[in-house]
C-alpha cells in the first residue's frame, strides 16, 4: 500500500504542475531545474507490476522491436540527441545483432514535450512508454518510491554488476542512479559547478584575468571593484529566486552553503537551521544587500535567461553556472552566444568560505547533476533492453556522441580523450568532478529544494530576516520529513 500510496502521490503532484505550467515553454534550461513537490495521498491505486527477468527466455531468432524515449526531436528540441539515435545508435545496434544472427529492430520515439517528467510518469504508471528512457538523476528517488523504477537487477539479473562500464565511472557520479545501493540506470552524463566570468570586464576594471578565488571575501572584493570601476555592468548573479527552480538550490544556494562546510542532509538528517545554513544567508544578503547583484532579476519568470543574456553582451561579470552555461547557452550556435568565446570568458573553482573551510574541509567546492538511461519495469524484453543500454554507455558509442556534441560523460575514459580539445570541459572533467557534491537520493528532496527557493527568495527580496528565513524553513523541513529526521533550531 506504501508504494501505491507514493505513486498516487507523485502522479497527482506532476498532474498538478502540468496544469499550472502547462503553457510554459522549452526555456534551454535542463531537465533537473524543474524540481516537482511530492504530496502525500489519502489512498491508492494498483501499481504496474516490473517483469520478472528471472523467467525471461534466452534471446533468439525472433524478430524485437526496442524503443527508446527522449526529450528530443530533430530539427526541434535536443535535436543533436536525436539525430545521434537515428544516424548512430539504430543503424550500428541493428548490424551487431544482425551479425549475431538475432533480428532485433529499433525505433527512436521523439519527445519534445514541455513537461517530460510528466510525460514518462504518466506512461510508466500504465505500463507503456519506451523499453529504455533518457532520464534524469535528479528524479530517481522519486520514482523508485513510486514504483514506476525497477532496479536493474531485478528487471534484468545479477550480471548487471558485471558490466565493464562501473569501473569507469567515478563512484559519486554512478550513485547518482541508485537508491539504498540499488542501481536503477546507467548514468551517461554529470556537469559541474564552476564561476564563470568575463576577462575583458576584469581587464577593464583591473582585476587579473586569470582569476581564481580562494575566499568568499575575494569574490565579494572583485563584484565591488567592478560596482566601482564599471557601474553599468552587474557585478554577480547568485540564482535566488523561485521561478530559477532547481537552479536555486544548485548553483546558487548549495555550492555556498558546501562552501560554508553545510550540507542540505548529513548524518542521517536533513539539515534545518544550522549555522552554516545562517551564513550561506548572510552572503546572499551581503551580494544583493549591496547591489552586487540585481536582487529584481531574480523574482522574473524569465530571470534566467536574462543573466544569461546579459553575460553574453558583457554587462554581467560574474554567475555561477554549470558547463551547460558553456556548451549549451553561449556557444557559438546557442541561444545566447557569444562569438569569441574562447578569449573573453574565463572560469574558476568555487572557493569556500576560506581554505579548508568546506565540506570535507575542502578548499574549494562544487555540485553536480546527471543524466542516464533506465529501463521500463514493463518491457517485454529487459534482456535485450539491458544489452541496447550497455552499446549506449559503452566506450566506443560515448566517443561518437561527443564528437557531435562535446560535453562531460559518466566515463573517466572517454572524458580522457573526448573532450581533451575543450579546455573548459576538461577543467571540469579533471578538477571539479573529483571534489564535487550530488543531491540526497530521497524521494523528499524535490519538496527540501522548493523550501530552499523560498527561503532565499524571502531574504533576498527583504521579506524576512536571515534569521525568520531560517526558522521557517526549519519548520517547513519539519513538517516535510519530520521533526525526528531534522536536525539544527
């Protein structure tokens, strides 16, 4: 009844959004800013039950069809994704099974839906929807406590743990697919947060242009030489609105609460109103207190974007963003670009408070997201629906897609050779990711992070205190996950 309950739930709370969001647009941004509020139901319904692969029959001459879902479209919304199913993955897959002598055949089934979290819950809810499908990490505790997830080795067998991929995938970025130990995907791709900056703005304002901070105070330094020296150009963007979303929490509010030594739930509780959790809130009131930011911009349905529009066009100095800011938002081709990219934007580690002041007593701090693939519980081939996945991950099919899109992989071997000619990716491939930090695994995580927006938001737009903000969001943890699972106040 447990799980029926937490399926109801999570349909009902994604119904809801798609009714309230339902006219919104694609916006460029990922999957993971879109965190959904889970709300507990009174009753439940009958869950789809996974296949037993146990009992599945050994793979033979009859002819299979495999689908594969995405967000992507060609000629529309992630249309390089889709292009690389249709050019890559289908004709190669088909011809290695074909020479096995196995008549499995492929299709790509496009996505490009507004909402398609929405979308994939509702078809996993009845059983239908693609044999495999791109998803998010950001969603899988989600899912598996709704059951709409299977792990993999009950849909497909124990020789999931044997494929040749796990041992090169960092350990932090393959977790980001599991839950309590259970693998539920293979991930194939993480990001990293870095501060990315304008060199000919430091140039002109006589900061260094090779900048790497090593304290708070040296970022808070360089946004007030640049108010000075510069007084049409926005010094810094903090995300700290709600309509930013997930974007909020995880390039505004956690790289500087990691930075403050905080985590959002450490030592088996959610982390309330603690000090660090006080001073992450200072240093929002300090960067928007000051004008080194542009506290307006952050209530905007349309904020985002802005910031990045005025990175592009050299009025804002300083955000802290993922690679996608890189690869996906000022590339030349994006929606936001910026021609000479490779001489007039510069990036930095996100320093902590001060040196050894971090998580882990880190010097310096970052957060990560995922992409990955999971398998329908509701497949009638999980056997062959796994082998498609691992071609998918494998080495050779990870290259190909970098060359047609350049960004991070799951995969410490294809990031070695892939993306050695960008010097952004890299830097973050070789200095982030070994120090990064991923979101809880816990189903609760997606209402925590809504809190987090709300929260910021209130002290940056001067409705509550620093401290008013924190008790309250102690409080709405409280009330989220219970008084016993919280811990600071």
């Amino acid at each position: 009844m447990k799980t029926r309950t937490r399926m109801l739930a999570l349909l009902v709370a994604l119904l809801l959004l798609a009714a309230a969001c339902g006219d919104e647009g694609t916006d460029g941004t990922e999957p993971a800013d879109d965190p959904v509020e889970t709300t507990q139901a009174s009753d439940g319904t009958e869950t789809t039950q996974a296949t037993d692969s146990t009992e599945a029959e050994e793979p033979s001459g009859e002819a299979i069809t495999l689908t594969i879902g995405a967000n992507a479209v060609v000629g529309g919304t992630n249309t390089i994704e889709a292009e690389w199913y249709i050019d890559y993955v289908i004709p190669t897959f088909e011809a290695m099974m074909a020479e096995e002598g196995r008549n499995i055949t492929v299709e790509h089934i496009e996505g490009g839906v507004d909402d398609y979290k929405t979308q994939l819950a509702l078809d996993l809810s009845v059983g239908e929807g693609p044999d495999i499908s791109s998803f998010d990490q950001f969603w899988t505790a989600e899912f598996a406590a709704a059951g709409l997830l299977s792990p993999l080795s009950e849909l497909v067998g124990p020789e999931v743990d044997d494929w040749e991929g796990w041992d090169l995938i960092p350990e932090a970025v393959a977790g980001s697919l599991e839950v309590d130990g259970e693998r539920y995907g293979i991930p194939v791709g993480t990001d990293g947060r870095v501060i990315f900056y304008r060199t000919d703005l430091f140039e002109e304002a006589g900061l260094p242009t090779d900048w790497q901070p090593t304290s708070w105070d040296e970022i808070l330094d360089a946004a007030r030489t640049i108010q000075s020296e510069l007084p049409d150009v926005t010094p810094f963007q903090l995300n700290a609105g709600i309509n930013m979303g997930e974007a909020t929490t995880l390039q505004g509010f956690i790289p500087i609460l990691l930075g403050a030594g905080g985590d959002v739930y450490a030592d088996g509780a959610w982390q309330g109103d603690t000090p660090e959790l006080r001073e992450t809130l200072e240093f929002y009131s300090t960067v928007y207190g000051e004008g080194l930011g542009d506290a307006d911009m952050q209530l905007l349905t349309d904020g985002r974007d802005r910031s990045f529009q005025q990175f592009s066009e050299g009025t804002l100095a300083m955000l802290i963003e993922s690679d996608y800011l890189w690869r996906g938002v000022i590339s030349p081709d994006a929606n936001f670009p910026i021609e000479n990219r490779e001489e007039v934007v510069g990036w930095s580690l996100i320093p902590s408070q001060e040196p050894g002041a971090g998580i882990r007593g880190q010097d310096f701090v970052s957060a990560s997201g995922g992409t990955g693939r999971v398998i329908n519980p509701a497949t009638e081939y999980p056997q062959e629906a796994w082998e498609l996945m691992m071609f998918m991950g494998s080495q050779d099919a990870q290259l190909n897609f970098v060359e047609v899109e350049p960004r991070i992989t799951a995969r410490s071997d294809v990031n070695e050779t892939g993306i050695a000619g960008d010097p952004m990716l890299s830097f973050v491939a070789d200095e982030v990711l070994p120090i990064t930090w991923y979101r809880p695994g816990f189903e609760e995580y997606p209402q925590v992070s809504e809190a987090i927006q709300f929260m910021v938001e209130n002290v940056v737009a001067g409705r509550s205190s620093i401290e008013e903000a924190a008790a309250e969001y102690h409080s709405t943890l409280e009330r989220i996950v219970g008084a016993e699972n919280v811990a600071g106040g």
